[in-house]
C-alpha cells in the first residue's frame, strides 16, 4: 500500500489565534468583545467554510460578456460564488459598518479590523471592494456635497443586503498608477449644472461596484494634481443600465482572479462634484489612509492562514523519523515567521486603534500625528513581509506547494498584489517622508519610549536597546539628509523598513509585558526576543559620490 500525506486543515483562525485571542483580551473591553463574538465566530466558520470547499479545486474566475446574442453592448459580469455571497455576508457582519458605528466608541475600528482580519483570507478579495467602500465612506463623511453624501453614506454603511452597496475608486489611469496628477480624464459642465466625464480608468476593482470615487480634471483647470477634482459617480441606474461606461476588458492578474478587475471607458458618464472643483488628490487622501490600513490588514489576514496551514501540516508531515514540527531546523524556521507576523499584527491593531480614536474624538493631536505616520509604515512594510512568509510557505509544503490544487500557490500569487495596491511601497516610503516633512519624527520618538517603558520588566535590556538604537540611527540619519533630497528619497524605504521594525518591536514589547503578566503567556516575549535578533535596522550609510 503506498503512502498517502494526510491533507494540512485549517485550525478555527478565531478560537485558536493565540495573537488575536492575546490583543482582543487586553483592547477590546470584555463587554464589546461579548457583543462582537456571535460576529467573530461566525466569520471563522465561513473561512474553515470556504476552504473546505475550495480544497481540491481551482476557484473559477469572473466572466465579462460584452455583447449579446441580438448584438446589444450590455457589459454583463457573472461574479464567482463567494463573490456572489460577499454582500450580503459583509453587510450582515458589518465590516464596513462597524468601523463607522459611533455607538462602538472608540474601538468601533478595533472591531472591524479583528473582523478585516478573519474575512480576508477568505473573501477570494471580496475585502478588496469592501476596503474602498470603507475608504470612500470616509473621504464622503466630509463632503461638502451634502445630497451625495445623504444619498450614498447609508448604503456603504448599511447592515441590510437589500440596500447595502460597494464603491470602487478610479484613481489609476495607463500615464499614471503612481503619479495621478497626470490623470487625462476630464469633466465638463453642461448648461444644466450637471458633470460628465470622458476617459479612460485602466484599473477599476470591483468594476461591479454600485458607485465609484474618480478624479477627473475639469475643463479649464491647470496641470497637476491641484487641478483634478474628485467626482461620485453611480455606475447603472435602476434598470442595470450603464452610465455611460463601456468595459474594455476584465484583467488578466497573477492573482487576485475571482475579483473583477476591469479596464473601462467614460463616455459622458455622469458624475457629481463631491466638494470643491480642484484639489482632487487632497480629496481622496482619505480614501487611501483607510485602504491602505486595509492593505495591511488583508496581508496579515494571508500571513495568519499561511501559518496555520504550516502549522498544521507539520504536525502530519513525517519525514526522517518525526513531524516536520520536531525537527529543529523546521520548527526555527516556523517560529521565526511567526514572529515577523506577530510583530507585524501589533504595528498594524496600533493603526486601527488610533483611527477609531481619532474618529471617536477621543484620541488629540499627537493620536492624529501617530496615526498619519504610521499608515504608510504599517503598509510597506507588512505587504512586502506577506509575500515572503507566502513564499515561504509555499517552500515549507515542498512539492505539494507548487502545485496549484493545493491551494497553496494561489496564496503567493494573491499576497503579492499587496506591494502594489494603493501605492507601490516606493509611494509609501514617499509618503512616510511626505508626513515626517509635516509632523517631524518626535511624535514616533515619543510613542515608541511610551511603549518600551510599559515593557519595563519583561522586554530584556538588551532588547530595549537594540530598539532605541535603531530608531536613533533613524533620526540621525534623517538630520544629516534633511537637506538632501535625492539622498532622503533614495534611503526612504530603508528608512521606513527601519521605523516599521523598531516600533512594532516596542509595541510587541509592550503587548508581550500585559501577557506575561495578566495571562501569565511568554509567548509574546519569546516572539519578541527572536524579531529583535532578526535585526531592526535597514539603513545602510551609502556613499554615494
Ligand atoms: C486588490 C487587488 C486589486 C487589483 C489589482 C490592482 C493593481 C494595482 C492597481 C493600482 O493602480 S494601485 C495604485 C493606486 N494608486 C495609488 O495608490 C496612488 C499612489 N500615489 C500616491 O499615493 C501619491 O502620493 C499621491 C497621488 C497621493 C500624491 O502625489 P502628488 O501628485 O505628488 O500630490 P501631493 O502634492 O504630494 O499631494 C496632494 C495633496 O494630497 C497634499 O495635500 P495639500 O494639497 O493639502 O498640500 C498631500 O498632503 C495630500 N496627500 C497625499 N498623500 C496623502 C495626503 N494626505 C493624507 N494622506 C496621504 N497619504
């Protein structure tokens, strides 16, 4: 009888998450958590759902019929299954609405982003139209367009399926995916008041979205990103008719397949101003700090099923003797990855945690200053770590990881789309510069004391000053460049890995001294012991003359 390798399960990721289980115990207040729960078990039945159904198969794919049979351009797209079951399991759960529930308080973002976290992985990337339903609510909580915002708000928002849209964001244009200023979509005013826009979106995800945020420059406005203005646009009236959009072609992706990604034209499509008629990119400024915390999120979400599957195929997996678990270079390589991760969970929980603050009117200045820095830090750095663990846990399966029907090289393809959704991690080190310009380094300076001295006692020493030490380089190296700036833009993702490393470690200190200490749990310390020697600092002083 040949042998047959048990297939890897998927662990219950709510139950049996030590790192989320340690961070809802100590954040969220035992009576929310209460309320929250019917919602987070539900979430880690539908993910252990899904990947039981998909085990063994490969997920299909979205399809775009653009004529039919009589010759009539209709643009239909026939969505895959868990795409067809993402509106109403979304709004049923409120992972949109919740981060926006005033009732929730300040953690109303700490619940959502636990639920962010159990539904991506199992979304097929129906987290990708959720995350720009979120940013959009956001950017239109503001609006000075008061009949759009009225109209629109409460379907992001709504918790019914029978009201409940998604919204897309057409930012990216073939001239620019990073530099949007140079965006060719226009808009005219017709004598009626009302705006139509002619162009061309070359990357419109979800393209089956009720409603999309787009940046077009009105007729007459000058070059550059102050000249575009933001518009909303409804994409089909109540018959299903397209507003004047035609779609080209769904994209053909390495990953991210089930989510249909769509090349479109603006043919007189109508539109709406949401505020003023320039300073577009200001306008969905805010879109993007939310998206890209989502970003964040989704990668920790794949990192976490990554590491489950690990883990549990190496405790079925024999080879020289014993499971792959006991052998000890596996088990350092396991637990290694799962440092990164934890490390990268607690950057990113902090982010959520100073968004609902903020929104919650609980949190001050320096929470404001925490936050707009951390965004872009949280982003570059945990994306790029969500394909390397994916990466490696395609190596950890061998053989079986490669091939396609485990199901575990669609977690590599899918991961790598982080790096590049809502800004290539080149744009977020930009970014992170842009927000130091305006902020200065003293607010991380002093969360990242705050937190180390919450860790008194438990983080060694040693390790504490390995943190300080990285983050003071960083500071130095910033004086000696600040005047410098081809040197600053070419170190900004050294300099940003730096800051992302240094100051999860501090706020993994932190969380590992409240779970030694209230639950009497060292894993964390351990965890962080084996981040810190993994190394914090990524600068390296170049001489570039
Ligand atoms: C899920 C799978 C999806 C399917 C596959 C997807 C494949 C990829 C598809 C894509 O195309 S993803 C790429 C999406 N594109 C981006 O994320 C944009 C990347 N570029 C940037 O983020 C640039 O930094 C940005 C366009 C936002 C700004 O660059 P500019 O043109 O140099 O503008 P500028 O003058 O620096 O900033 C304009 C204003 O916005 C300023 O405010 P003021 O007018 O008040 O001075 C900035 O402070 C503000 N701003 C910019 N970034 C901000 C921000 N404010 C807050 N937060 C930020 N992050």
């Amino acid at each position: 009888m040949n042998f047959v390798q048990a297939a890897a399960q998927l662990a219950d990721p709510y139950r049996d998450d030590r790192v989320l289980q340690s961070w809802l115990a100590r954040v969220l207040p035992d009576e929310q958590r209460h309320a929250a729960e019917p919602d987070f078990i539900a979430l880690a039945q539908y993910a252990q759902f899904t990947y039981a159904r998909q085990t063994g198969t490969m997920p299909s794919e979205p399809t775009l019929t653009q004529w039919d049979v009589w010759g009539n351009r209709v643009d239909r797209i026939e969505l895959t299954e868990t795409w067809r079951e993402g509106p109403a399991f979304a709004a049923k759960h409120g992972l949109v609405a919740d981060g926006h529930d005033r009732a929730l308080g300040e953690f109303a973002r700490v619940q959502q982003f636990a639920k962010v976290y159990l539904y991506h992985a199992a979304s097929a990337f129906y987290s990708c139209p959720l995350a720009m339903t979120d940013g959009v609510a956001t950017a239109l909580r503001d609006a000075s367009n008061t009949a759009l915002r009225e109209r629109v708000l409460p379907r992001l928002l709504s918790r019914d399926p029978a009201t409940f849209w998604i919204s897309g964001q057409w930012m990216t244009e073939n001239a620019g995916g990073s530099d949007v200023a140079m965006s060719e979509t226009t808009a005219r005013r017709e004598s009626d008041g009302a705006w139509r826009l002619d162009g061309r979106k070359w990357f419109t995800s979800a393209i089956n979205a009720e409603f999309a945020l787009a940046l077009a420059r009105p007729e007459g406005n000058p070059a550059g990103a102050d000249g575009l203005a933001l518009f909303g646009v409804e994409t089909r009236d109540a018959d299903g008719v397209w507003n004047g959009i035609t779609i080209d072609r769904l994209k053909d992706k390495l990953g991210t397949r089930e989510l249909p990604t769509a090349e479109i034209h603006l043919h007189g499509t109508c539109a709406e101003l949401v505020g003023e008629a320039t300073h577009g990119v200001r306008a969905i400024a805010p879109v993007l700090q939310v998206t890209r915390l989502w970003n964040a999120f989704g990668a920790l979400s794949t990192m976490q099923r990554c590491l489950a599957l690990t883990r549990d195929y190496a405790r079925r997996r024999v080879a020289f003797g014993k499971p792959l678990i006991e052998q000890p270079l596996f088990a350092d390589a396991l637990a290694g990855r799962e440092a990164e991760a934890e490390a990268a969970f607690h950057l990113a929980t902090e982010v959520a945690l100073l968004l609902g603050r903020i929104e919650s009117g609980k949190g001050g200045a320096h929470d404001a200053a925490l936050q707009r820095l951390l965004t872009p830090l949280a982003k570059l750095w945990i994306c790029k770590l969500g394909v390397g663990i994916a990466s490696e846990t395609v190596e950890a399966f061998g053989g079986i990881g490669y091939l396609q029907d485990s199901g575990i090289p669609l977690l590599l393809r899918d991961a790598q789309v982080f790096p590049i959704w809502e800004g290539a991690s080149n744009v977020q080190a930009l970014d992170f510069l842009r927000a130091l310009d305006r902020l200065g380094i003293d607010p991380l300076l002093d969360a990242l004391d705050g937190w180390l001295e919450a860790a008194e006692g438990v983080a060694s020493e040693a390790d504490a000053e390995t943190i300080h030490a990285a983050i003071r380089h960083a500071d130095l190296w910033l004086r000696d460049h600040v005047h410098d700036t081809p040197a600053l833009q070419a170190g900004a993702l050294r300099l940003g890995l730096t800051c992302a490393r240094s100051l999860a470690a501090a706020l993994l200190a932190r969380h590992a001294t409240w779970a030694q200490r209230q639950r009497n749990d060292p894993e964390s310390a351990r965890a962080l012991r084996r981040f810190v020697a993994h190394g914090l600092d990524r600068i390296i002083d170049l001489d570039m003359d």
